[in-house]
C-alpha cells in the first residue's frame, strides 16, 4: 500500500489542533488507571504501555473543534471511549483465545480468561463513570448503545464462526458492530459536547462509521499482508480463528486460486494451522487483498465527502487527512 506524504510518524502526527491535548489524555489514562487497585490496573497499565493509535478519543476531540472546544468538559468523554476500546480488547483476546496482543502477553494469557473477564468488565463500569463526569445523559447514551450493538454484533459473529461462505453483507455488518459503530459513537459525543448543530452532528457521525468500515476493511487486509512484527499478533488470525474476512472473499472469487480455497473451506470447520497457513499463502497470492483495500478507500473517500458540510478548518483537514491514513497505514 503507497504511503501518504506526512504519514510516516503515526498517526498522532495527523492529529493537528489536538495533537498536544491528547497527549494530556494520554497522560490522563495513565494516571487514572494507575488509581485503580493493583489487581486490574496491573494488566490494564501493561496493555496501554504497549502502545496504541488512541484515534477513538482524537476523534472526540476533533469532531468538538469543529464546534465549541472546551477541554476540560471533553476530557471524560475522551477517557470513556479509550476505556470502552481497551476493555473490548481484553474481552475479544479471551473469545479468540489470543494469546499476544501489540507484541505482548495477551491479559488472559497473564491472568486466565476469568481474571480477563472481569478486568474487562470493572473498565467497561469505569469508562461509563468517566462518562457521567460530561453532566450530559445523551453522551452516556451514545456511548452505551455502542457498547451494546458491539456485544450483540459479537454475538452474531460466534454463531457464523467456520462458516466461510459468508456473503460480503454479513461482513460489513459484522465490521460495522465491531468498530464502526464505536468510532461513529466517539464523533457523535465530540459534536455533541461541542455543541454542533443536527445537519453538522449527522454529518460527522457518518464520516466515523464510514472511517470505521474502510479501517476495518484495512485492518483485515494486513492480517494478511503484514508480519507478525509489524502488527503485533499472529498473521492469519481472522481465519485461523475461523472467520472470513473481505480480503477471502474477494480471493475466492479469483479464477486462479478460488478453487483451491474452496477445497479447504467447504468442510466448515475449524483449520489446523497448516490449513490456515495455506489458506493466507493463497489469499496472498490473490488479487483479493488489492480488491478489499479498493474497497476500503472507496468507503475513505465517501467519510472524506461527509466533512464538507462542517466547512474548511484544522480539524476538518486532520479529520480528512485521518481518513487518507487509515488505509494506507502499514501499522
């Protein structure tokens, strides 16, 4: 994938107008958590200090510069919606049994699943509490029912696992509960915290489901196209866990290795590893991962259009700009 000029140092380079105030939310997590008892802030420190894109809580902030910007009141919100990403994380590493997340011990690989579970679930509490500190009740509505579309897409995700036929419709809506329906959340409370009016809050929700889709989509090719080194888990993780993912799709349409894929497909059950090592090389071989990324920027380009309706400014270019990173990211 081409990099974009100004890209190369991450994406809290293409923050902009926030870029110095969510490092203070930065700092703030760190601090918050360390509050915390031992017990659950132990793994919960050890996941943020492997590093992260905090895009969740930039778009918070981004989505309030287009409007009025009052930190203080976005600090909470921006905490809230770090925590709801971080707790889901602990909770997917147990679904998928995963044992390294960002290059590290996966909590449930340090604690065991019921340990994980539960340091899951004292996150979600705090991030709802971290919430209520906006003294707005819609802001922690927003940002429940996210959590609650999540946890229902996930449901709906267990029952289709090894079920490689799965249409392109059922993918989009599974990636839309996983991660677009939580980034349209954090745009919603930006805009409105910073008190953007319908039209305008519309608008930037729906530039963070599309950003979310086409990140997604984008995540799902490089677990496929990148190394274990660059993305910090195993490659071939979406298939060897036993879902198909945009870029097998696409390859299973391919005359020249769809064929093949079906062999080890059609049996819908679970691979060994030396399956689903195949199954990557020949996805790999594909013109499937080229498709999805198409695919991606397409839905990039059409969360670039919705910005038009706030008008020009900084936050709006690094909104934009944000879109342009998120599938051309090699991280």
């Amino acid at each position: 994938m081409a990099g974009v000029e100004g890209l190369e140092a991450g994406p809290h380079a293409i923050f902009g107008p926030v870029a110095a105030d969510l490092e203070k939310i930065e700092a703030g997590l760190r601090r918050l958590i360390e509050s915390d008892p031992d017990v659950v802030a132990a793994p919960m420190t050890d996941l943020f200090a492997a590093g992260g894109k905090r895009i969740r809580p930039a778009l918070v902030l981004l989505a309030a510069r287009c409007g009025s910007y009052d930190l203080e009141k976005l600090t909470p919100a921006a905490m809230a919606v770090e925590l709801i990403h971080a707790a889901t994380l602990v909770h997917d590493d147990v679904i998928d049994r995963a044992q390294v997340r960002r290059g590290r011990p996966t909590v449930a690989a340090q604690l065991g699943d019921e340990a994980a579970i539960v340091v899951g679930d004292f996150y979600f509490a705090k991030a709802y509490e971290q919430a209520a500190f906006t003294d707005s009740p819609e802001a922690v509505a927003i940002l429940a029912r996210a959590v609650m579309d999540i946890c229902a897409g996930e449901v709906r995700q267990q029952a289709i696992r090894h079920r490689y036929d799965t249409d392109v419709d059922e993918y989009m809506r599974r990636i839309e509960a996983k991660t677009a329906t939580l980034l349209a959340a954090c745009c919603d409370i930006g805009a409105l915290l910073g008190g953007l009016d319908r039209p305008k809050r519309s608008a930037i929700r729906a530039y963070g489901r599309l950003l979310g889709l086409a990140f997604q989509i984008a995540d799902d090719v490089l677990d496929y196209e990148s190394s274990e080194d660059e993305i910090g888990k195993p490659i071939g993780h979406d298939i060897a866990e036993g879902f198909a993912t945009l870029p097998l799709m696409m390859a299973l349409e391919d005359d020249g290795v769809g064929g093949k894929l079906w062999q080890l497909l059609e049996t819908h059950r679970e691979l060994t590893e030396a399956e689903a090592h195949h199954v990557v090389e020949l996805v790999r071989a594909s013109d499937g991962p080229t498709r999805a990324i198409e695919r991606a920027r397409q839905l990039a380009s059409e969360a670039r259009r919705e910005l038009e309706t706030l008008g020009d400014g900084e936050a709006q270019a690094s909104l934009a700009t944000l879109a342009t990173y998120v599938v051309s990211r090699k991280l």
